[in-house]
C-alpha cells in the first residue's frame, strides 16, 4: 500500500519555508499532493492558474509530488486520492491552536485520515506568505525567502497593480 499524504494551504504565494515542509514530507510518503485550498478568509494577490504553475515549478525537482487545485472539504480530496494523510507545517504556538481545530474537524469527519506536523527550520519560523507580499508590495529583499520564479512573479504582479 502506499504512503499517500496531501499537503493543502493557500500558497499566495509559495515561500522556501512550504517548499521545506513539502519536501520533507516527500522524504517520508510515496507521495505528495500539493493541493491549493480555497480559504474564503483570504484574498489572494495570485490566481489559483497562477498558483498552479508557481507550486509546479517550484518543486519540479520532487519527482513524487504533484500540484492540484480543490475546492471542498480537505479531507474529500484526501479521499478521493487515496491519501491516508494530512501534512501541516507549524511555525509557532499560534499555529498549533489553529492547527488543532483543524485536525479535530477533519478526524470527526474521517478518522481513517492522520494529520502529521512538521516543525518548520528555525530560519524559516517568522516567514509567511502574507509578509513576504507585504515586503515584494515595497521592493524589499524577498530573494532569501522565496524561489527565484515567485520572486519574479511577485514584482510582476506588483508592476501591473501600479498600472
């Protein structure tokens, strides 16, 4: 049988600190599906298209992952891939209560799925996406933070929004 897992979140954009958190995750299952989630909460700067091909290109050097998009409950995707597990990355405290009413609802609705928590690296536990727009929007530094080719679509983005 095989170790499938779904790593979901928004990824408005990707930033090297998902990348670590995929990749080790598909150090450990057969394989990973990163699903971009639609999260109502938030108004996102990318596209999903958009998102797509950043998360695909990002990680086009890990053989066993794969970029999808889902709108829905996260654990019918889970479901519907045969995957037998949740990946999530904690960065703080914070996180983990979030995380915790997350996981609590998910295994209400399947208790046939897990939810694995990976510690972010100490070098990447103040970085999110939010802050890494926030930094492209005022022409920051962001090369340390995320793959050349968001980097390259975050200053894009910004450029069209001036007009």
């Amino acid at each position: 049988m095989s170790k499938i897992a779904i790593c979901p979140g928004s990824f408005d954009p990707i930033t090297f600190g998902h990348l670590d958190i995929i990749q080790r995750g598909a150090n450990v299952f057969d394989e990973v599906y990163v699903v971009i989630v639609n999260n109502s909460a938030k108004n996102s700067l990318f596209t999903v298209e958009e998102r797509l091909e950043l998360i695909t290109e990002a990680t086009a050097h890990m053989p066993n992952v794969k970029v999808d998009f889902y709108q829905g409950l996260t654990v019918d995707y889970a479901e519907s891939v045969s995957a037998n597990a949740i990946i999530r990355g904690l960065r703080a405290t914070s996180d983990f209560e979030y995380e915790m009413q997350g996981t609590s609802m998910n295994r209400f609705l399947n208790n046939k799925i897990e939810s694995f928590f990976i510690m972010t690296k100490n070098q990447y536990s103040f970085l999110s996406s939010s802050i890494v727009k926030e930094v492209a929007k005022y022409g920051g530094d962001i090369s340390e933070l995320v793959p050349s080719v968001v980097q390259k679509a975050l200053a894009k983005k910004y450029d069209e929004l001036k007009g």
